[in-house]
C-alpha cells in the first residue's frame, strides 16, 4: 500500500515562500510525475514526502497515517537520487545490502534479497565492485536495487536520469517503467523533462513556482490544458501561444494551437510566413516560420519529409477544433 | 635565442639550487643541534672543535640517568594521546553538525571558534593558574590535557569541518533514507569518507599537542611535566650548558621528527587541505 495525501502543505526558507499551501492525493500504486522548470519546488516538495525536508506547515499522510513528524527511514519510503548518491567505500553488495542490514535482518535473508535484486537488474556480475568501477547506468541500477529491496510502499525518484547520457535514458526510462507495471507500488518521479513525464506517468502535477497549475493524465494535460502555462510546457515541440487581434477573431484572449495540428501550403491558408528553418528528422519535420501575423515564431510538425527550404513563402492553416482559447487570466475557456 | 637559454638554464639549475638552499637553511639549526648534543659543555662553546670533535654519549646519558627523560618522555605521550583523542571526540561530531546541519549561527560560530586563537595566552596565564590551583588541579594530568585539547580544538574542527563539507550531502541523506542512526551515519558512513582528513587533523593536533610548551611549562611543576617542561628545567642559572640543552632538545623532538617522517604525505594533505579542489 501506498497512498500519500499531502493537506495545505507549506514550505519556507526564511522570509522566501517556496511552497504556499498545496493539497495532493498519489493514489496506491500511482505512477505520479511532478515536472517543471527548475527552481518550481518540485524536489523540495518530494524532499518533503520523503522526510529529508521539514514542512512549514501542513500534513503528510501515508496509508491513513500521519507521518508529518516521523523520520524519514521509518515512512517505509525509498529515495532514488539524481547524483546516485551510493556509499563509495562498499562494494554493490554492501550497498544494496546496506538498508537491510540497518534494519537488522539476518544475513542469509540479506544475501538472498540481494542477489534476487541484482538479477532483476541484471547486476549479478558488478556485486563485488565498487562504484567507481561502474558505469553511469550501473551506478544508477544499484541506487534502485538499494531501493528495491526494502519493499517500499513508494518510491522516490529525483531527477534519477539526468546525469545519464540521451540514449541510456531512454533505455532506463523503460526499465522503471517496467518496473512500475510489473512491481504495482507508488511511485512519484521528479523531472524538468516533459517527455519522461509524458511517457511514464500515470498521473502528472505541473508545478510552477510551487504552485499546481494541473493535475491530469498526460493526455488531458495535452488534450485539455487547464492554462496558458501548462499549454506552453507540455508538448514537445511547444504549443504556438499568441494573443491580440488574431486570438480576438476567435473570440479569445490568448489562443494557442500544437505544431501538429497547424496544416501547411504552398499557395493558400490562413496565415502567410516566410520559412527560417526546416529541420528534416525523416519520421517528421519541424518548420519554423518567421514573419507571420501571430508575431512571434510559429513552429509546425509535419509528418514525413516536406520540401521546404529558408526563405520559401508558406501558408499555414490551424485546425479549428484543436485551438485552446484561455481568457486574460489565462484560464481556459 | 641567447636569453631564451640563459633563462632554460636558470630554471633548469637555479631552482634545484635554491630550493637544496632553503632546506638547508631550515635543517641547519636542527643538525646543528644533533651535532652539539655529542659534544661535552666545554667543546661545545670551543670555535677548534665546531665540526671537528670526539664524540660523546655522556650528555644522553645523564639525560636518563640523573634528569629522569623518561617520566617526562611519557608524560609527553599521555598528554599528546589523550588530548589528541579529546580533541576528536569532541571535534568530529561538533564538524559534522556544522558541515550537515547548519544553522544561521554556522559560521558565526566557526569565526568565534576562531577568534579564541586570537587571545594572546599571557592575558589569561594568571587566571588559569589560579583556578587550577584553586580547584587542585595544578600539574596534573587532566588539566594539561584539557588545556592542550582546549586550544588546539578549533583548528581541528576547522579541519575537519572543510573535509566533512566535501561529502556530498545526498549521501548523508541516502543514510538517513536507509535507516541510519546518528552514530551510524558517524560510523557507516562520515568516518570511512572522511577517514584521510580525520587521520590528517589528528596526526597535526598530535604534533601541536606534543610541541605545546606554552601552557605544560607553566601549568606543570614535576608530576604532569612533559618534554618541553625539561628543555626548559635545563636552562641553568649559571649560563647555558650547550651540549646538555643539546641533548634534551634531541630527545625531545626526535620522536615527533620520526613520526612526522614516516607520515610525511598525511601531513602535507592536511597542511595544504583546500588548496586545490
């Protein structure tokens, strides 16, 4: 079980508000994604659930229970850290092992709970290494298997991928994933990138300056953002957002439309623009184009190859049922 | 191209020669001292037999025969010991509250620690040796190790505190994730990170501790008295007896010379500690 209510949770230091009173529920077994720009309090706010941080005021539940005042060992929590954060003096054995052994388990249970994890994780053959021997990757899957092992109710991951390179990314974004479907339990995730939110989450909270803008399924956050700022971080390449007479014209005061929902001509559309940029990715292109009404740059997704160039006159036609239209406190209409 | 090679040639030869200059310079007093201490009295002021003498063992032996070296020899490791360990008892865990918990007062705290090695020792000498009397602590052991552990405790916190600020904090906080007590986050975890600084802050408190002569000689009059206390019993009234004085600095620095030598990398780490990141 895992589930995690945290009620008019607040967070100060000194004089600075970081988090002003915030209400969240991560059902049991969730896969939960706070994402936002960096400094939004989305790891203050994690570092609080997982105990390493005091709140100002507030509560935090776990299954029912209080924990607002319990240290962070004994919430039945495990934290994944974005710098690995393994103990550098013990062997992959010693450090996954090392949770387990605080909590004074008998030896033969140690080793078998170790080498189960190992396997799972295929770390079988690095258990007597330290971890300077190992890679970016392998650091990464020892600091999950020394949290596998303690049988959680959650799992805390902060920002667990961003000091791996592109590719292994991609690679350990499946394996947690993976995990999570294969293992059930809760599971909150701490990002600034938008598309590992998009791709793993069950459940995503867009935070921005310690505020929840949104709370959604990544596909309602994409579908329906309730705000010009979600709008604007969720979706890669960005929404186009614009404002003045042509949001106007359709009855808005700031409209936006995603790159892939904008159609492209040669001759004929509703907006004339000049192309700066056409980057060619061979599943799709994205063209940037200058000098439009809408004022700033309009990016648009097309699939497949498009033969344009810098400098080529396009047209570009939005389609009308995929507008977001938000009134001037950027709300959606 | 002249200049070019006059100047390859200085640096090539000039530096070796000035750096062999100043050690030189450095170790002279000390080999002029070793040299004296197997001289007699009266060789030892005598111009004919300054690098040219016979030999002589007499001044050492009188040392441990008729001025007692090993008493004070000893009372210079129970106080270099103990005070060495006080020092880190108390200044391991007095740096990793200020290196993992900080307050406000932090670094307020750390000047103030600092601020006390400003207070010349001559405006509190009277004092001190009127409480220690008063409460009948003069020349005894745990005075002088509580003073010798006293005035050295802010540089080893300081030490150790800028080794302990180079653990990464999320390590500290993984343990605290895992379940660590706080003796266990000592024990698991700060000491085996930190175990080449923490060698390094006692290997020079002990040679601080063993070179203090400030305080032992005036705290002490016999029983507590250590090493430095017997340089200083040799000063005679009736001018000084060079060979003999010779000897009983010999004696006394030899040990922490050796110890120095065989720890020599240890040392150098902890003199030069944030130097270079």
């Amino acid at each position: 079980m895992g589930r995690i209510v945290l009620n008019n949770v607040t967070k100060s230091f000194g004089e600075t508000q970081v988090i002003p009173s915030l209400d969240l529920t991560i059902e049991d077994g969730e896969f939960a994604v706070f994402v936002g720009p960096s400094g939004c309090g989305k790891s203050t706010l994690l570092r609080m659930i997982a105990g390493l941080e005091e709140l100002t005021s507030g509560h935090i539940e776990i299954d029912g229970d209080d924990v607002t005042q319990v240290p962070p060992s004994k919430r039945g929590l495990a934290m994944v850290f974005q710098s690995y954060a393994l103990y550098p003096h013990m062997t992959v054995r010693k450090n996954i092992a090392f949770p387990l052994r605080m909590e004074g388990r008998d030896q033969s249970e140690i080793n078998k709970k170790v080498e189960a994890a190992a396997r799972s994780l295929n770390l079988t053959d690095y258990l007597d290494r330290k971890p300077a021997a190992l890679s970016g990757g392998q650091r990464q899957r020892v600091a999950i298997g020394r949290a596998i092992v303690r049988n959680p109710s959650a799992f805390l991951f902060d920002e667990p991928l961003s000091n791996l390179d592109a590719a292994l990314r991609v690679g350990m974004r499946l394996e947690i994933s993976e995990m999570h479907k294969s293992m059930k339990t809760t599971m909150i995730y701490v990002t600034h990138d938008q598309v590992e939110a998009m791709t793993m989450a069950d459940k995503i909270v867009v935070l921005q300056a310690g505020v929840i803008e949104q709370v959604g399924t990544p596909l309602e956050l994409y579908h329906t953002p309730g705000n010009v700022f979600v709008a604007g971080f969720i979706g890669s390449p960005k929404m186009n957002i614009f404002s003045g007479s042509e949001a106007e014209k359709l009855g808005a005061h700031t409209a936006g439309v995603r790159p892939e929902h904008i159609d492209i001509d040669l001759s004929d559309g509703t907006w004339k623009g000049t192309v700066g940029v056409a980057e060619h990715l061979g599943s799709d292109t994205f063209v940037h184009v200058h000098d439009t009404v809408l004022g700033d740059l309009v990016t648009v997704r097309v699939a497949g190859d498009v033969a344009v160039k810098h400098g080529d006159t396009i047209y570009l036609t939005p389609q009308m049922d995929k507008i977001h239209k938000f009134d001037e406190r950027g709300l959606r209409v | 191209m002249a200049i070019v090679s006059a100047n390859s040639n200085i640096s090539r030869y000039g530096r070796p020669v000035l750096a062999w200059g100043v050690a030189l310079l450095f170790f002279f007093p000390i080999f002029w001292m070793v040299l004296t201490s197997f001289k007699t009295d009266a060789d030892a002021v005598k111009p004919e037999f300054l690098i040219w003498f016979k030999p002589t063992l007499d001044n050492y032996l009188n040392l441990t025969e008729n001025y007692d070296y090993w008493r004070f020899a000893t009372n210079s490791v129970i106080t270099s010991v103990c005070a060495t360990l006080f020092t880190l008892v108390v200044g391991v865990p007095a740096a990793y509250a200020m290196a993992f918990n900080p307050s406000r007062a932090t670094k307020d705290i750390l000047m103030w620690m600092l601020s006390t090695k400003m207070l010349p020792a001559a405006a509190v000498l009277y004092p001190m040796i009127f409480l220690a009397k008063g409460i009948g602590l003069y020349d005894t052991h745990v005075l002088v190790i509580t003073v010798v552990s006293l005035i050295n405790l802010p540089i080893a916190i300081w030490m150790l505190f800028t080794y302990f600020k180079e653990i990464p904090k999320d390590i500290i906080e993984a343990g605290k994730m895992d379940g660590v007590s706080t003796w266990g986050e000592v024990k698991e975890i700060l000491i085996p990170l930190a175990w080449g600084g923490i060698a390094s802050t006692a290997l020079i408190i002990f040679i601080f501790c063993w070179n203090e002569a400030y305080w032992t000689v005036r705290l002490t009059t016999i029983d507590a008295a250590t090493l430095s206390k017997l340089i200083e019993g040799n000063r005679a009234p009736e001018g000084l007896f060079f060979g003999r004085l010779s000897a009983v600095s010999t004696a006394a620095v030899g040990p922490i010379v050796v110890l120095g030598w065989f720890c020599q990398k240890q040392l150098v780490q902890g003199l030069t500690f944030g130097a270079v990141k």
